[in-house]
DNA sequence: ATACGTTGTGAAAACCTTTTCGGCACGAAG
DNA sequence: CTTCGTGCCGAAAAGGTTTTCACAACGTAT
C-alpha cells in the first residue's frame, strides 16, 4: 500500500480515455496511434484526455491482438560467471529502450530447469529467443519444435544450421602473438587454461599459425594447459623458468593466468615487460587494468556479440532469417604489459 | 524459419485442445485447471489433447483476464558492476521457475532512462518492481503514482517509507575489527575507499565502534579513505610503513584495495599473516580466494538480498504490504589472511 | 434538385482464456 | 407420473486493444 500511488481500483483504460475526449474507443485509439481519418482537433483532444489520466495502453491486449509481445526470452547458464553478463548488456542495449523487452532466465546449466524456463517463456509468447552459454564450447541446442527464432550466442548450437554467434578464438591467439612478434620478442609461450576448452584449443591453433608464419617456434616447445587460476599461471611460468626455457614473452590465456604469470615474472627478478612481455586474454577490466604493469589483453568484444546476436534475432522475427555460425573478431588492448624489446 | 519447427500459422489455443477432446472449451479449461464439476474421464480426454498438441495456455489472456501477469520488472543502475547481478540472482530464485518472471532492464544510472523503463514496464503490466541502485547510497525514490508495489534493494529510497532492503556496513566493519581482535591483533589499521559512499563511513563507524569496546585505538590514528582500486590499497599501505606505524593488521574497505595492501606488505617484506593480517571486503571470489594468501573478506550477501527482495515484494503484490528499511547482516568469510598472531 | 466523392466517426469483430450460470439428463423420492 | 436433487457440460461475458467496414455529413459537379 506504502508504495501505490492512487488506491484506485484498476489502471486507466482506453474507454476512460475515449469517454473524456468524447469519442468512441475506436477514434481514441486511431488518435493515440497517429493512424490517419482522425480531425487534427478531435486528436488533440483525445491526447490531451490521455496526458490527464496519464493512459499506457496495455500491452497484454495489444500482444494479444497483435500475435507479438515485443518481449524477448534471455536464457543464460552462468549469471555469475563473467560472461553473461557483458553479452546480456549488449543485447538489453541493442534491444533498446525501444519496443522490446527483455525476459532473464538463469538455467544455471541443468537442461531441466533449462527447459522450463523455455516452456514459461513460450507461454508467455515472447517473440524470439537467445541462448548463452556457460563455455564456449557447443552446446545442445533446444528442444525441437520451438515455435519462434533462437539465436545462441557465446556458445554456438550443436546443429549447424541454427543461428550462433561465437567469437574469433584461432584470430585472438593470432593477434597476440603477431603483436609480440611486431614487438621483436622471438621466444614466446603459450600457458592456457583448460584443454578441454575448445576455446584453448582454437585459441592454440592461432598461436601455432602465427608462429609458424614468422617461422618460429613455440618457446618451451608447447603449449601449457592447465587451468583458468592465478595459481596455475605462476606454476607453470616457474616450470618454465626451472626449466631454463629461454623466453621472452608469454602469452596467457586468460587475465587471471597471466596475473599469475607476472607475479611469478617478478619473485624470479624478471621484469615485465624489459625482459618479458605479457599478454592475457579477456580483458577483465579490473583484473587487467590493475595489475602491475597493467595488462596488455585481447578483447572478445562480448558486449558487440550481445548486440549482434539481438540484431539477428530481431532480423529473424521480422521474417529475414539467416542460418549458420557468425565467428566475430576479437580486438587487442594495450597496455604496458607488452612493449617492443629494447 | 530455420529454427522454427513448425512452418504452422499460429500456437495451439484452448479450442483447438477441445475441439480434439470433443467438448468445450469452458470444459476443457477447467479439465486443465483442475477444476471440479468435469468427469473424470472427460478430463483425462482433455490433458490426452493438450499433450498431443503440446498446448500452453496464453499467459496474454490469463493475465489480461485475471488482472495480473506474473511478471516483474528488475531495474538495474549498474549491469557491469558486480553487485546487480548477484542480487538478480537472488531474485530470480525466489521467483523460481514458478509462476514469475523477470524483466530486466538496465538504466546505467540515468534518471531518463530508468523513467523510461519504468513506463514501459508498466505498459506490459508488472505486478511489481524492484529498483536496484549502482551504489549502497540513499537514492530518490521513482516518480509517485507508481500503481504496483516497489522494492529498493542495495541503495535504499530517500523516503524511508518506502521498502528498503540494504546491508549492514557498520556491521561489516564490525566483525571485520572483532575477527582481528580475537586473532590477538591489537595494532589495527583502515584503509577504504572514496568517502563520499555512506557504506565507506558505516564501516568506519563499525570499526571504530568495535576498537572503542576493546579499548583500542586506531593504528595510524585516522581511517586512511581512497579510491577502491588496488593502486590506492598499496599507496595507503607504503604511506603507512612508511609513517613507521607499528601495525599488526589492516582492514582494507574492498577486496581489491585488499590486494594492493597485500601487495605492498610483500613489497616491504612483511608477511602476511604472520606479521600483518589483512581483511578485505565483498568476498568477491575472483580476487579473494586468488590472493597470495587468500583473502579473510566480508561477504554483504548479495544473494541472499535479492531473495529478501524478491521475497518482501510477493508479500507485497499479495497485499502484505511492509514498509520502512531492512537491514540485512554481513558474514565473514576466513581464509590464510587473517590468523592468531604467533 | 440529384448524384457522387470526401472526410470523420462509431459499431463490432477478433485475439484467448477463465468463470459464472443456466440447462440437460438421470436416478431417486413422493 | 411428477418433483427434486445431483452431476456434467456449454453458452456467454469479461478483460483492453486494434482494425475493418458501414454510415453520416457535407461539399461539389451535373
């Protein structure tokens, strides 16, 4: 009760408006909806009657009407993983403030409740939906039979034929080490996270494409895979260094190695970025930008991603459907974490 | 058209359910509404139809009819800080995958936008809305006459009768200093963030507060206020070395700042927890628990917040209106950084 | 004066579900 | 045979909006 404004009964309908301006429901409405064969004077009334009662007409009966809510369904599996949530801002912003609104489901990774939520959200008749997912590794796509476009986005569908945005993983691990060769270091490792990531795998494969372009090789002779810690970073930089490996950069495969990475740099009296160069992966802000030196990291422009993903769909619901995986490129932030060798 | 499995015109309706049950559509709702007054066979004949057209009732007409949707809106100032989201978690499990959904909608902190949204979200008909503010300071309440129930949860509402759901900072701080005391910690520290944040001076109070009932004193003599950034935990700490106060534990205002002070201890040759044991606060795992040693943090439980919230704002749409700020408690969360001094 | 086009307005249908209430059929009681 | 009750079912209204189509009024051309 605190909170409601006016105890009044119901909230101002189209009739109430149409009684005040004197006219049938029928003009209110082709007044509201600037629709033509309405008097310049008859319109003014009718909205200036809808400014005093402060009418929104009611969406309900217009979707119900109009056979589209102009709502969306979002489902993600990890809200508190870091990636959901840049990819949810871009679509909530490309979305805009405009016709559509957005439904948020967490399905916290179990395909149950997954599918609950996609049954609520049909019921619900939402025009479209986007899936994201927990890894960037595919992913089952819905049950079959959804009767509105789905576009997933992070991790792609299993079956090809569905709209899936992903980002460039093979060109990430190549710009970084194109940008650490432009800056003259000629032996570079790799330490990643988990194998079983396709991310690191792709993320690999651009590493090894771009090495053997410059006609290099791997510093330490291959890739490191462990996981996605701090802790692992410093494990496998001290390997590196307990081995003798020669290096003079190291590219991580995500910020929270590569701040492992620097720590361990600096307990064994190496400088960063004089003696070795550093790259992350992710460009986790307050991770990145507050370590010291600051990291040099590659973007996967997540928030870009969310954008385009909602573009697609509502390029889809409007009836021009596209088909197959999107691969969106990544982007380097530098810092001073990697500078040319001098 | 790809992900669409069905090229049909439209979704099922109650009609079509019944007219493959052969009865009417007023029996066959109440067959699937568990309605008495329809024979038993009768309605197994109906839930048969329903299966094999894989019918979902219209949540547009139910709510149109029934005056309430089921919906809520989730207005959100900062999506990419870190204290949206697990308060929106929070509520999305209290709503559960029951009868409610979220709409989110991000204002990014302008009073335009989030206006905007408001109205919008009113248009659709929400039986509610929680408002979650970009920082833990009072804010203005939402443009009066809103007519559903609103929940303020993180920053408060300016008017304190409106219902209001925030942590307990000077609680926080309290137990931080209490955890320290019982380590054996007599030489206390704290270095916090920008003074302007009320959440910044409750701490402090908290602090102060629990020193005084120990009869201590604070170490350096003043609460050292900042930034909340890991660069200004580590200037606040080399100042403090520096000034040569004998400390023998540092209550840092955020997880982050925590790492810089860390940081600067190691620098100085100060090992923690042996001769400085440190506190963080937020708990935010990603830098806790990755800290050399782990972070000792208070945890505002978030979550937990979002789950109040949602919960006050059910009772509320039901008609058990509360009213006036609840406060909810911070929990401590120890790990390697604090221990008893030895 | 009649015929015709123009312009503005309103009645009514449609969207889909829930609920109320009247009615039908059937067995039992009078 | 009539009356009553009981158990099931269906017709219809309601909820708020948009759109179609008919109709009224009025001015213009014949």
């Amino acid at each position: 009760m605190a909170t409601n404004g006016s105890p009044s009964s119901r909230a101002t309908t189209l009739s109430d408006v149409a009684r005040l301006a004197g006219v049938s429901i029928a003009t209110a409405s082709k007044a509201l909806n600037g629709r033509t064969q309405v008097k310049a004077e008859t319109r003014a009334r009718v909205l200036d009657a809808a400014e005093r009662l402060s009418f929104s007409p009611n969406a309900l009966a217009r979707g119900l009407l109009a056979g589209r809510t102009g709502t969306v369904g979002l489902i993600t599996s990890d809200l508190d993983g870091r990636f959901s949530i840049p990819i949810l801002m871009g679509a909530e912003d490309a979305f805009g403030s405009g016709r559509v609104s957005v439904f948020l489901c967490d399905a916290r990774g179990d395909a149950i409740r997954e599918q609950h939520h996609v049954r609520a959200l049909l019921s619900r008749r939402v025009d479209g939906l986007i899936v994201v997912g927990a890894r960037p590794d595919p992913r089952p796509p819905l049950e079959p039979g959804v009767p509105v476009p789905v576009v997933y986005a992070y991790a792609p569908s299993q079956d090809p034929k569905d709209v899936s945005l992903v980002s460039d993983n093979v060109g990430g691990g190549r710009i970084a080490i194109e940008h650490l060769i432009a800056c003259g270091r000629r032996r570079i490792a790799h330490i990643t996270g988990d194998p079983t990531y396709g991310a690191a795998q792709d993320r690999s494969v651009g590493v090894l494409d771009a090495l053997g372009r410059a006609g290099l090789e791997l510093a330490g002779g291959t890739v490191l895979y462990g996981t996605w810690s701090e802790a692992w970073g410093r494990g496998a930089t001290r390997l590196l260094l307990q081995q003798g490996t020669d290096v003079d950069a190291i590219f991580a495969g995500s910020d929270q190695i590569a701040r492992g990475v620097v720590d361990a740099l600096h307990e064994a009296g190496r400088r960063v970025p004089e003696d070795v160069a550093v790259i992350g992966f992710d460009n986790w802000e307050v991770l990145a930008a507050n370590a010291r030196p600051p990291l040099t990291s590659v973007d996967i422009n997540l928030e870009h991603l969310g954008r385009v993903a909602a573009q697609r769909l509502v390029a889809a619901i409007d009836g021009h459907a596209a088909s197959g995986t999107e691969v969106l490129p990544c982007r380097l932030v530098t810092r001073s974490s990697t500078a040319p060798i001098g």
